[in-house]
C-alpha cells in the first residue's frame, strides 16, 4: 500500500492559512473582551493578506506557473506537461485557472472585510463569528475554483453556500435580511438538490466522479441509456449553477438578498460567489463536456441565457429607486456578458478548442471577473459609508449633496460607475471590450451586439449616480449623507480609494492583467 504523499498539500497552503485565519478570527472572538474586540478585523484583513502570499508562493515557487510549461486549463495536455496539476487523487486540480479564480476571491474577501465594520453593530452574530464565516466562505469559494471532482466540488460549495446563508440573515433585527436569508436558504436548497440529482446522473451514466472530459464515442457505443443520463445531468447541473450565478430566469433572488444582507457580505456575494460558480461552470463546460457533440447540445442554452440575462437585467436596474438594488440588477446583467465567454463555434474541433479558445476565453473570463470584483466591492463600499445617524442610506435621493460632501468619495463612485457602464479608460471598458471581441471571433455577432446596446441601456441608471451626486440641488443639511459613525471609517475609505485607482490602472494598462492571467 503506497503511502500518502503530504507534499501535495503545500499546494494547497492557501486555502489552508484561511481556514487557519478562521480558527483563529472566532477564537479570538471568544477571548477578547468587547473594547479589544477592534483587532479581529485587522486579524481577518491580515489572514486573507497572508493567503494572498500563500497563493503568490504557489505560483512563482512551488509550482512556477508563469514560467515552466504547466498547464493553464486541466484538460488542455495530459501527460506531455512537466508539472500534473491534479492532486489529492484527482480530486482538486492546482491550474492556472484555479490560481485566477482564488485571486479573484481573496481580493474581494479583503475588500469585503474592509467594508464589514460597518455593519458590526446590525448585526446579530458577535464580530468573532462574523469574520470566521466570512473568511470560511472564502475558502469554501477557493476550494469550487480548484476543485476537479464532483464530491470535492458538491463539498466546497455547501461550505461557501451554508456560511453565506447564515451572514445574509445576521442582521436579524430587520425584516428584509430574515426573508433575505429565508429566500436564499430555500432556493439555494433547491438549486443544490438539482445540482445532486445531476450528479448523480452523471455517475450513472460515466461512471465516475471525475471533472476529466467525458468520451461522447464511448459513451454511445455502450447503448443509449449512458448517453441519455448524461445529457439530464448536465441539464440539472446547469440548472443549479444558473441559479448561482444569478442567470435569468433563476434570478429572481439576488435583488431581496443583496437588499437585506450587511453590505460586506453583499459585495463578497457579488464578486466571490459570482466568480466560484463561474469558475465551476468553466470546468464544466470546457472540461467535462468540452466534446463537439455535447458542445452542441449546451451552446444554444448558454446563448439564449446570456441574452435574456443581459437584456432583462439592465431593463430592471432601470427602474430601482434603491442603489443597492441597482447594483443588483446591474450584477445581473454582468452575469449575461460573463456568460458570452463560454460561447464557441459549433464547428471547431475538440484540438482547436483546447490549444486556442480555452486559454482566450477563460482569460477573458478571469481579467472581466477581476475587473469586475473591483470595482462593485468599491461601489458598495461606498454604499455601505453613506448614513445617517447610523442608518443606512441606500435610495438615489440620499447621494444627493455627496461630491460637495465628501468629494474624494463621489469621484470614486463616479469612476465605479463610469467602469461598470464600459466607459474608456476604465477596467470596464477593456473587459467588455475582450469579451465582445471573443464572442465575435467565434461566429455570434448578434449576441455581441445585443451585449453592446444593453450596455448603451446601462448608461440610463450608471449616469443617473453621477448626475445625483453632482448635478443635483442640494438638500437640507439635517438630511445630507454623512460617512458611518464608526471607528474604523478609515478601512472603508482606504479601500475605496484602493478600489478606485486599481479601476483606472486595470483601463490604463490593461495589456498586463490579460498576459499574466
């Protein structure tokens, strides 16, 4: 019996030092008393910085992806490449991909740790609890990014799934964040057991767990019935991960859930949650049924949601009163530009789409998600600042008066704004600009120019922000937004600020981010 190899674990040192950060975070929760308690954001701040190490380590070190001919995608190459990037048995797979995807999660679980402490005091956990929920669905959101089985990956997501249960719901003395997490905690039920029964198709059908590609040929020269199997899980199992990227037509929770949960959780739902599933999505369609005639059956359903999620989306932002809905709605259609990455000729080969397409569209995919993460983390920090007497102000109306007030922080919500829309010269713009440019490329033109008028469409509630902060009159000074009244305003701002300059960097020099992804 071949004993177990420990040094595969180092691989996986990042998700093991948030997981450690956790412990750690609530113990301390538990210890200090109230007047100490302060530290434990700096404490969970410096545990995600420390990952973020951890990862960098991996990457230039113990793997050397950006060097040594490792693969960027598993799938792409099999045995030719130096360095095998599954581990564990195969049960997580330590590629480039995965390296993106945990990038992505540790930034916006930093940014979302910056904007907590304002929400310390709505909330009915004690600040310990928390953090270590928020830090234990970061790892739950890096382990769905390298994870390269089914059970690794139904396991990942119930830890990323039931700690943002629990945090969408913490603010149990309001109304809307308990029907928040009731409506989250039933559907999210509902996708997962979708998801399972999917899986258990899949097994049926394949045999195995593996998020390997599945052989069509094989499959049909066995009978029917194998064949059949797979093709319903693969319906189910989009249906579960559909819903939690927030695709129409299951999105019809994000809007009340976003609403009713504390700020920071929202915007590590909006940049971390949205960026897991994508990444499970990504390995399942360009992975385990990445065969030309699975291709087929899947094209035209990614196709039919992106559209209906970009157009719908955008339609509804245009009639919320409230900024954090719109930012909702505007997550929403976000989702349908993410979902053009997965769209690929019908006609090429499964060899073109491994050695071309996958590396450009998961790119594609990844430098939109980092974007993205940025930028709405900053909107709703800055969000999450604007109150009153310890209230939250969250309609159109309370910006009025910002750029007079505080004139630093209306210039970054201008630029967070300017971005989202795809405006030059910010992130945004490039990002969408690459994604319409690949789907494009790949034969689907009307779905890249329903992608380009939607975001003409965006303008409408983007604009309406800036023009409230700026162009608006004045209101009375007993209702003017004010910043928090809390003790740590300073990590808001300083990630505000952060946010905001990284959103104009990502636009000025965009030919670096896409290169190193």
């Amino acid at each position: 019996m071949s004993g177990f190899d420990y040094s595969q674990l180092i691989k996986l040192l990042p998700v093991g030092v948030i997981l450690a950060s956790a412990l750690v975070v609530v113990l301390l929760g538990l210890i200090l008393e109230s007047k100490d308690r302060y530290v434990l954001p700096m404490v969970a701040l410096g545990g995600t910085l420390l990952g973020l190490a951890a990862l960098g380590h991996n990457y230039f070190v113990v793997i050397d992806l950006h060097h040594a001919p490792a693969p960027w995608f598993s799938g792409l190459t099999e045995a030719t490449n130096i360095y095998d990037p599954r581990i564990l048995k195969g049960a997580f797979s330590i590629d480039g991909f995965g390296m993106v995807i945990a990038l992505v999660v540790l930034i916006g679980g930093a940014l979302s740790i910056m904007i907590a402490p304002h929400e310390e005091d709505d909330s009915a956990l004690k600040s310990g609890e928390y953090y270590g929920l928020l830090m234990l669905a970061v790892a739950g959101m890096m382990c769905l990014g390298f994870s390269y089985d089914f059970l690794t990956l139904l396991i990942s997501l119930e830890i990323m799934s039931i700690a943002t249960y629990i945090l969408s719901g913490s603010q149990r003395g309001t109304v809307r964040s308990s029907e928040a997490a009731l409506k989250y905690l039933v559907l999210g039920g509902f996708s997962t057991a979708f998801f399972m029964l999917g899986i258990a198709f899949i097994y049926g059908g394949t045999g195995s767990l593996s998020l390997a590609p599945v052989d069509y040929y094989a499959l049909a020269k066995l009978s029917a019935q194998p064949h059949y199997l797979v093709l319903a899980g693969m319906s189910l199992v989009f249906v579960g991960l559909l819903f939690k990227v927030g695709a129409v037509p299951f999105h019809f929770w994000i809007p009340d859930v976003y609403e009713g949960a504390p700020t920071g959780v929202t915007s590590l739902m909006a940049v971390g949650v949205k960026a897991a599933a994508f990444a499970v999505l990504g390995r399942i369609l360009f992975g385990t049924f990445s065969s030309v005639n699975f291709r087929n059956d899947w094209t035209t359903v990614i196709m039919a949601a992106a559209v209906l999620t970009m157009a719908l989306g955008n339609l509804l932002a245009l009639q919320q009163t409230s900024v954090k809905r719109m930012l909702a709605y505007s997550g929403i259609a976000h989702t349908g530009y993410l979902l053009l990455t997965f769209l690929v000729n019908p006609g090429l080969l499964d060899k073109d789409i491994l050695q071309s397409v996958i590396p450009e569209h998961l790119g594609t995919a990844g430098f939109y998600l980092l974007s993205y993460g940025v930028m709405t983390a900053g909107a709703f920090g800055v969000v999450g600042m604007i109150r009153e007497d310890g209230r939250r102000l969250e309609t159109f109306d309370d910006f009025r008066g910002l750029a007079k007030e505080h004139p630093g922080m209306a210039l970054c919500m201008a630029i967070f704004m300017l971005s989202l829309a795809g405006i030059p010269p910010f992130a945004g713009f490039f990002a969408k600009f690459m994604l319409f440019k690949g789907a494009v490329a790949q034969g689907y033109i009307y779905p890249a120019v329903i992608g380009v008028l939607t975001s003409v469409i965006s303008l409408g509630y983007y604009l309406r922000v800036i023009a409230t902060m700026y162009m608006d009159p004045e209101v009375a000074p007993q209702h003017a937004p004010t910043p928090a009244r809390c003790r740590y305003v300073w990590s808001t701002t300083l990630m505000i600020y952060a946010a905001g300059v990284v959103t104009l960097l990502l636009g000025l020099l965009p030919n670096w981010a896409p290169g190193f992804f």
